[in-house]
C-alpha cells in the first residue's frame, strides 16, 4: 500500500470512528416481502417461488402430489435433482428470502433446509444439511433466515386443504448476511 492510500485508508477510519462506527452491509430492515404481487404457475399445479432482494427465483420442481385441481397430479424429477440446471439468485447484505406458492394456493406446513452447494453438486442430499426454517401453520408467505455461503435450498411444503405435498429446490449464493 503507497503513502497515499495508507493517509487515505487512515483519514478514513478516523472519520468512521467520529461518526460512531464501522460500515454495516447494506441490510434491508425488512428484507421479508409478505406483500407480493400474484404468481401463475406455468404447469399445471402449484410451485413454491423464492424472493430475495426484489427478484424471483422459480423452483427445481423434485416430487409433487397435488389433489387441488380438477385432476390429482402426481409427479417427480425426471433424473436425480443434483443433475438439473438451476437459475441461481445472488443476493448480498439481506437476512431473509421469502417463500410463496403461485396460484394463490396457501402453505399448511414446511421445512426449508439448505445444504453446502459442494456436497448437493456431488449428489449427497443429506451430509451438513441445516434447517432453516419448519413450521405447520397455514401461511401465504414464509419467511426465511440465511445465511452466507453457495447452498442448495431444499423446501418441502405441504399445501393447505389437503391439496398434497411438494419438494422443490433453488439454489442461492449470500454473502454479508447480517445474521450469520
């Protein structure tokens, strides 16, 4: 580091210190969306839609048994999920996404674990997996803690009135979490 820098770098610090502090990332107070605009799902049953920092991330789909239709649905991947190509949401400074159903349908219950994007790459869907979040009180929106790092999100969800259950998968990188 040059003389310039290191006067610069200092000048800095001693500023920060009169105004109190270190910089914070750049979090959102409520970084939570629960008032989101209507989704459809392209298929024919419901997916879950991931929302962080004013993006949305649509699903893996992995198995679904849906019974809300005028049809019941029963589905699963066509090959094992690790081998899929996913969409993937960078999200920098917030502690939360939020988890939604399309078509207006509600979630009855849930659990949201995430693993190491390594390991999930690798095809082991269960070594260092975390849970994020659970619950089983009906919800339109779910919101989630993150935390940093590549994961792979794994979100099985039960639909409210009995119209089935679903797994589905994103894939998400944090960083500067304000959480941990």
């Amino acid at each position: 580091m040059g003389r310039r820098s290191a006067v610069a770098l200092v000048s800095l610090l001693l500023a920060l210190a009169a105004c109190g502090g270190t910089p914070e990332p750049s979090a959102v107070a409520d970084d939570c969306a629960v008032d989101l605009p209507a989704r459809t799902s392209p298929i024919d049953y419901p997916v879950a839609v991931l929302h962080v920092a004013g993006d949305d991330l649509a699903p893996v789909v992995g198995e679904v048994e849906w019974l809300g239709g005028d049809e019941p649905i029963a589905t699963s991947a066509a090959r094992a999920v690790h081998l899929e190509r996913f969409t993937v949401i960078q999200t920098r400074g917030h502690s939360h996404v939020s988890l939604r159903m399309t078509d207006g349908v509600e979630i009855a219950a849930w659990t949201v674990d995430a693993l190491p994007l390594r390991g999930f790459r690798a095809g082991d869907l269960e070594t260092d997996r975390v849970r994020w979040s659970e619950g089983n009180e009906a919800a339109e929106v779910v919101c989630i803690p993150i935390s940093d790092g590549e994961w792979a999100i794994v979100a099985d969800v039960t639909f409210a009135d009995d119209a089935g259950s679903a797994t589905f998968y994103f894939r998400l990188n944090a960083i500067e979490t304000p959480i941990g």
